[in-house]
C-alpha cells in the first residue's frame, strides 16, 4: 500500500524557482527545521525539466522524498490551457515516507499492522 500527496499549480509566470521556493518552505515547516535540501534532474513523463529532491538525513546522507517539475506544455494544451501564457508546476510525495523520517519510524509495515498504540501518536 503506498498514499501519495500530489500538488499541481498554474498561473502566469510560474517558475522552476516557484517550485523550489514552495517545496523547499513546506519541507523545513514539515520536519520543523532548516533542512539541506537538494534537487537532482530526473524524468517524469509530464513534467519537463523534471527533478528529485532529497533531504540531508540525520545520519549524513541524502533521502529522496519527492520528484516534481515544471508541467509539460502538451499537458497544459490538452486541457484547453495555453503554455504560450500560462505555466506551472507539480510534485508528489509518499505520505509514509515523511512521516518514517519526521518521527524516526524505522519500519513501514508499523503503519500497516493496525496496532492503535503506535497509530495514536499521529493526531
């Protein structure tokens, strides 16, 4: 099982620098901290440039915790939006993975098991 948060924005002048600002800001107000964070050029269909973004874990080395990129042109004319004026980005992100590593859950399968002691610290 796997829950993923997606995000998609479009308006005028957005940017690759929007989408690193907005992503960048809810990573440190998510793990409340200011985190190293880096962005790695990857592929996705519908984004173009596309990219990974990892996070400094605390043990030193790099996590990925979500792909995102600029949203392709040929997606914004399928459904009627002109790329010529408007533009935008998207991410998604696995839910289970953020929260392994904002409370230090070491083993998925702790969210599957349905034991209501451990579920009951995430309200």
């Amino acid at each position: 099982m796997f829950h993923q948060m997606e995000g998609l924005i479009v308006d005028k002048n957005i940017s690759f620098t929007n989408l690193k600002g907005t992503l960048h800001d809810f990573l440190n107000n998510f793990f409340e901290e200011d985190l190293q964070v880096r962005f790695r050029p990857s592929y996705f269909p519908f984004t173009e440039p596309s990219a990974e973004v990892d996070v400094m874990g605390k043990n030193g080395k790099w996590l990925e915790v979500l792909g995102c990129g600029m949203v392709h042109p040929n997606v914004l004319r399928n459904v009627g939006i002109d790329p010529e004026v408007y533009s935008g980005f998207a991410f998604g992100m696995g839910m289970e993975r953020l929260t392994m590593l904002r409370y230090g859950v070491t083993d998925l399968r702790a969210f599957f098991e349905n034991d209501l002691r451990f579920l009951k610290q995430f309200k």
